[in-house]
C-alpha cells in the first residue's frame, strides 16, 4: 500500500510544538512579530500573504502587513524593509515573491537584516546554509525535511534525486539533504531543464523531490516500488469546474501513487508545511533576538 503522506496534519504538529516556544517567550514579555509587505496585484500572491497572516493569529504571532502599490518605486520598498530592520516588535521580515519588473528581487532580499531574513534567502544566510551551519533553514526544504521525518523516512546514505535546481527549493534542499547531519548525510542529485535521461536519475532514487513547476511531469514509469515522492510543486491547469482551473502538483498522481511507497499530495502536501515553518522560523528568530532560550525541535 503507498502512504498519502498527510502535510496537514504533520504541519499541525509542528505548529503544536510552536506553543511552548511562544510561551516562552510570553512569560519574557516577547511576542513574536512577522511583518508581511506585498508589492504585487497578483491574486495569487495576495492569498498567499493573506493565508500567512491568518497563520500568524492562529498560533499568537503578532501579523504586521504592509501593502505597497505594484507600480510605487522601488525606493518605497527599500524604506519599508529599513523601517521593519529597525522596528523591535518585528523578528522576521517577508517579502511576498515575484516582485514587479522594476524591482531587483536579489537587491531586496540583500536589505533585510540578516536575523531577520526568515526566508533564508539572504546572501549570509545562504552562506551559512552551504557552510552547513544554517541560521534559518528555508521554509519549503525544511518542511520536506520534516515531512521526511515524520513519515520515518530517513536520509541518511540513500539516495536523493531533487528535479529542480532554484534559490528557493532546489539548491537550498541539497545542501540540507547532503549536510553532515542526522537529518542529511544522503547522496544528492539535482536535476534541471538540461539534464538528459531524467528517468535514469529518478529511478535510482530513494526520494525524489520534484520541485520543477512544470505540470505532472513525473509519472509511476520513472519509480520503483520503493521511492518516496515529495511534490513540492503547484501548477493550476485550465478545469472544468466553477472556478476553471484545479491545482497539480509536478507529479501525476495517480499513476505515481500506483507505484511509490509514499506520497505527498498537492494540494495538501508541502504546502502546509512551508506555512508552518515560517512560524518556526519567526519564533526562532524572536527568541534569538530577545535573548530568551527557545527548545525548538
Ligand atoms: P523555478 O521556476 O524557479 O525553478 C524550476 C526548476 O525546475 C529550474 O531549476 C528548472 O531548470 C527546472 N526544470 C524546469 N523544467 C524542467 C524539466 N522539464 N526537467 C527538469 N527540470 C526542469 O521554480 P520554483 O523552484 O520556484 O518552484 C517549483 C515549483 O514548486 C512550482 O510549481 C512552484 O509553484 C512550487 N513551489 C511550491 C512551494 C510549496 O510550498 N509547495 C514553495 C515554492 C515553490 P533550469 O534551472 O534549467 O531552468
């Protein structure tokens, strides 16, 4: 039988261990704050900021949002993420991807303080990542690592296979997943749009992350009886439902679940996970700052 592997519930779990963590902090006089800035129209974008701020209220992080005009200068921007470096209620800093065109991405995520950058994404904190000492472990490579975990798969001397190679998924979860570390130490593929025999690479694997955002690109042929499959991705594909489209993820699911031992669903896999260690990372980040000693595990 092939596990669904259930990211909603594992990501309630973990925002279950948050609560002695924002106790902690309470009984110091600290309430964690994630500031949340948005600088795009696009829908998608704005349900995302929305979900994260609810998240917030749900576990007793103080939200602080701030919305920008899409076509307002980029200097805007930079003085609103110099204002929350120096604000002391906020302890971590999201800025809400893609930004307009006449926005320099990388620019910004250099103005976020470091301590900040829940993310991860600040040039230091990718440093500190692929020196393996991280400060703040990306969100969707660290929910992975937790999904992994609470499944009992382990990582240690398998055999990764990652399809996908961007700053967000793809580079971030292998240096995690080849880390010397008990949650690592596996050997690590990691496959991009240039990558020839893709199958060969996919079914010599223990795990396969498929992270490409191309729709339902893998299917069962390229698994073996004993692959875990994580599906980070999230496409929406034309529907024919009321609201005309339906999410997938880069894995054909019922093909792949005919096959693999295990599998994370989309929706209902990854996602979950990477909203809730944004709130892992935010109570980290709030014990850090304050000086209070915060037992995360
Ligand atoms: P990017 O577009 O930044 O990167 C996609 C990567 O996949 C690139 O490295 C690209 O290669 C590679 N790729 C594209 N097509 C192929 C192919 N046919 N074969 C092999 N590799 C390919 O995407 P992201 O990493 O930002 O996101 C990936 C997916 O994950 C998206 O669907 C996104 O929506 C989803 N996502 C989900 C999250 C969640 O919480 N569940 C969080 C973040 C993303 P190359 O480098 O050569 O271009």
């Amino acid at each position: 039988m092939t596990e669904v592997i259930d990211g909603n519930a594992v990501a309630e779990d973990v925002r279950g261990d948050l609560e002695d963590g924002i106790e902690t902090l309470a009984d110091a006089g600290v309430r964690p704050g994630l500031a949340t800035v948005l600088m795009s129209d696009d829908p998608a974008s704005e349900t995302y900021v929305s979900m994260k701020q609810r998240d917030c209220e749900e576990v007793g992080i103080e939200g602080i949002h701030v919305e920008l005009d899409a076509d307002a200068p980029a200097e805007d921007l930079y003085d609103t993420v110099a204002d929350l470096n120096a604000d002391p209620e906020v302890h971590g800093i999201l800025v809400q991807m893609p930004l307009p065109d006449h926005v320099e991405d990388r620019e910004v995520l250099r103005a976020i303080d470091p301590e900040k950058d829940v993310d991860g994404f600040h040039p230091e904190n990718v440093g500190r990542l692929v020196a393996g000492e991280p400060r703040y472990r990306p969100c969707t490579p660290h929910g992975i690592q937790k999904l992994l975990d609470a499944t009992g798969v382990e990582t240690e001397g398998k055999d990764v296979t990652i399809v996908g190679r961007s700053n967000i998924v793809g580079k971030p979860l292998a240096n995690l997943f080849f880390r010397k570390a008990h949650d690592g130490n596996a050997t690590v593929t990691v496959c991009h749009s240039r990558t020839t025999d893709l199958e060969a690479k996919t079914r010599c694997a223990d795990v396969v992350v498929a992270a490409a955002g191309v729709p339902e690109m893998i299917d069962g042929s390229m698994l073996t009886e004993e692959t875990v499959v994580i599906d980070v991705g999230i496409n929406r594909v034309d529907a024919d439902n009321e609201k005309g489209y339906e999410l997938v993820g880069d894995v054909d699911f019922e093909s792949a679940k005919e096959k693999a031992s295990a599998i994370t669903p989309v929706p209902g896999g990854v996602g979950p996970m990477t909203r809730a260690m944004l709130l892992y990372n935010t109570v980290k980040a709030a014990g850090r700052q304050e000086g209070v000693a915060v037992d995360l595990p």
